[in-house]
C-alpha cells in the first residue's frame, strides 16, 4: 500500500515594504516612548505600505516562495490567500494575485478571512486539498496591511502592528516531510476584544436617526483591541491548540525544534513559551523588526527562520496563531 499523500513545505519568501518606523517616529505622533514600547510589547520598529498594495506585497512574496522551491507559476493549482486587507470587497487578493504571477486560467484562487490566525487557515485548507490529491501544488500565502486599519493618534494600538507579507508553496509528496496535523478554531461570541468595522458606505434605506455622529464614524473604521484580555485569551488557546496538533501528531512538545508563534507580543510568546516548557533558543522571534504584520507574520518569520539555517531536515516545527473573530489555529510540520 502506497504511503499517504502529504502537503509538504517546498518554499518560502516574503516580503516587507521599504518604510520604516521606529519607535522614536512614533514619540513624536503619539504620547510614548521607546522604552514604553520596548518593555511591554518587545517591538523597536515596523514596516508601513506607504506604496505597496496588498497584492503588491502578497505577489512578491509568492513570487519568491516560488523561486526557493523551483516550482513554476505554470505548476500551481490552487492559491489561498489569508488577509483581513485586500484592496477591494471583490474580486479577492488571490484573484488579483493570480494574474499578477500568471497563474494558469481555471485555477481555483480564494481569500479566506481570519485576522492574524489567516495563514494558519490558509494553511490548513490548501493541505487538504493537497493531500486529497486534489491539488499537486498549492500557494498559501499571508497578508496584511494594517495600517490602513491603524488610528496613528492611538497610542494603546498604533504602536503595535506593521505590514507585509509571507507565502509558502506546498507540494505532494508520500515521504515523511510535510504538515503532520493542524487545527483552525473559533469563538464568535467574544469577537469585539478584537476587530476593526472598516466603513460602511450610506444608503439611502437607512433612517435618520440611525446615522452616527461624524466623529464616532470616524473613529469606528479604525481597529479596537481590549489587551489585557486578548492577552489572557491568546495565551490559554495557544497552548491547548498547540497540544492539540502535537497529540493528533503523535509526538510530545520535547520534540519541537522550533515553535513559530504569531509575532504579536513578546510577553505572549513568552508565557506560551513557559507553559510548554521550551527552552528559549526554541522559539523563533523577529517582532522587534516587524510588529504584528498580522496574516504575514507566520510565513515571514519562517521565511528567515529558513534561510538563517535554523531548520534542518526531519526538524518538527510548529506554527501557532490568534487573531480577531475570535479566531486561533496551529500546525505541526516535519521539515
């Protein structure tokens, strides 16, 4: 009997936008500082999209995911693209993003919406694909541009999140390698601890008394976060999707050789950390550099983690997520 098709990790890349903001930017745009910033959240700098699209940054991205697994446009048949941030309502990110690489006619390409657990759902849904044989090679790729979500006069979230991008490409395989168990999960009654509305346009159905004042309009675009209980939330889900996938992987948390948690706060990642027992030089972090890039931060991080030599093959990594909806979602890969 032929050993089961597995979606294996072929490629990585990504790609950050050229604007950098610093923590001493910010000190003159809001009330803070950078050891403020430093001590609670562990992050100097951030990228900002003054230029780049959504697609640009998910196509570059792609475009060198493609290049490190010497797999052609022409070889993709599915594109998933997880982002809270296209351009437009339709067509999605993957539609433009699949023009853009000339990715064949016909192709199934869909954005999936799940705030910072996007790749991870992303992920999860183009493996199954894969390993059904439905698709040989799929792009997964994560997203985000939230600094159009941003209210810069606020100092609670401003100071928190960047942009860019991060993509995989997996391909079939019946060897050892590959996405060993992963779990998507969410919580809809508890989904304003995060969210940003976005702006709704008027119609003309609407009545008069129904209408916002311009300032409270205003400000609804913009991302709310309540952190100390994102915080306490983010950590305990963490953990039991993390033991989740480790024990539908049949393997224990001594295993992991690097855990690549969703760079949104340092102290999450720590506490995440600490209760699974993992030594720190097992943790991969590059929030200092990036902020919360959201859907990007995953892929982007296992894009350096790559090419700085710090797997190797047969290595168990993990991948861990949470984000607005409430949503959250892990994966164990084997290398």
């Amino acid at each position: 009997m032929a050993a089961k098709l597995r979606a294996k990790i072929a490629g990585t890349g990504s790609y950050l936008p050229e604007k950098v903001l610093t923590n001493f930017d910010l000190e003159g745009m809001v009330e803070t500082s950078d050891e403020w910033i430093i001590t609670r959240t562990g992050i100097r700098e951030r990228r900002i999209a003054a230029t780049e699209s959504c697609t640009d940054m998910a196509a570059k991205a792609a475009e060198r995911a493609l290049k490190s697994a010497g797999v052609t446009a022409s070889e993709i048949e599915l594109v998933v693209v997880g982002t809270v941030t296209p351009e437009m309502s339709f067509p999605s990110t993957a539609c433009f993003v699949q023009s853009r690489l000339e990715i064949k006619t016909g192709v199934p390409a869909f954005d999936l919406s799940a705030a910072c657990s996007g790749f991870l759902y992303a992920l999860d849904v183009a493996e199954k694909y894969v390993a059904a044989g439905v698709a040989k090679k799929a792009l997964v790729i994560g997203v985000d541009r939230f600094s159009q979500l941003i209210d810069w006069s606020d100092r609670s979230t401003c100071v928190l999140f960047g942009d860019g991008a991060g993509a995989v490409v997996l391909s079939a395989t019946r060897g050892k390698s590959g996405v060993m168990a992963s779990n998507i999960h969410s919580d809809g009654r508890k989904w304003d601890m995060l969210y940003a509305p976005g702006e709704a346009a008027k119609t003309p159905f609407v009545e008069q008394g129904d209408q916002r004042s311009s300032d409270e309009e205003h400000r609804s675009q913009y991302l709310s976060m309540s952190g100390n209980e994102t915080f306490k939330v983010a950590v305990r889900t963490m953990v039991a999707s993390i033991k989740e996938a480790l024990k539908d992987a049949g393997i224990g948390a001594e295993e992991i050789k690097l855990l690549i948690p969703h760079q949104a706060n340092q102290r999450i990642i720590k506490a995440t950390r600490e209760r699974l027992k993992l030594p720190e030089e097992r943790v991969y972090m590059n929030l200092d550099k990036y902020g919360n890039t959201s859907a990007g931060s995953i892929p982007i991080a296992l894009d350096e983690a790559s090419r700085e030599g710090r797997l190797k093959r047969g290595d168990i990594v993990v991948f861990v997520a949470f984000g607005g909806g409430l949503t959250w979602s892990s994966a164990a890969v084997r290398w």
